[in-house]
C-alpha cells in the first residue's frame, strides 16, 4: 500500500474518498472590493498613528464603522433572500428545500457566534 500524504494531513476521523471533492467555503459577507476598501483605511490608519495618533484613531473608528454598517446590511439581505427562499413556498414544500435553509440558517449563525 502506498503512502497518500494527502490523506495523512485530513483530520483524524475525517477520510476522503478518491471521487469526493472538497465543497468551498461560504460565500463572504462582504464583497471583496467593500473589504479592501476597509482594510485599505484601517491600513493608512495603522501607518500614520505615529506622526498623528488622534487622527489615526478617528480613521480606524471610522473604518470599524463602516465594516458594521456593512456587515449588518449584508446580512439583512441574506436574510431576506434567505426567507424568500422558504417563507412563500407551498406547505407541501419539498423538505430537501426547507433542509437546505436551515442548513444556510446554521451556517451564518456559527459564524457570527466565531468573530
């Protein structure tokens, strides 16, 4: 038998079948150019608190702010598709379905509760 390194690395009691493909990652709540752009501001932020400490401070508040702001949007609209999704559906709706939402439910949940 050979050594399948990839498999040695996979965590104990977690194996992969050879056909099973690694599912990615959940969708980001922000997109991509929103989160530079805040990392972007708390970066200058970070760079100038030497020469000008209260100003630096005001940027980065202001850059906390902004992630919220955008955070609590996004995730407003994940929700309303999400209940879209489900809400208007036929009481005989297939279970597959209200399963998937639930499962999307859990998802957001967990990782709010790991910031």
């Amino acid at each position: 038998m050979m050594y399948d390194q990839t498999r040695a690395q996979q965590p104990a009691g977690r194996t992969r079948g050879p056909t099973e493909r690694r599912t990615p990652g959940p969708e980001p709540l922000l997109p991509s150019d929103e989160q530079d752009r805040i990392v972007q501001s708390l970066r200058h932020a970070l760079n100038t608190f030497a020469d000008t400490p209260r100003e630096a401070l005001e940027e980065a508040e202001s850059a906390y702010d902004e992630a919220t702001v955008q955070l609590v949007n996004a995730l407003a609209e994940r929700r309303r598709l999400l209940r879209a999704g489900w809400q208007y559906q036929d009481p005989q709706a297939q279970s597959d379905e209200l399963r998937l939402a639930l499962r999307q439910y859990r998802e957001i949940i967990q990782r709010l509760l790991h910031i």
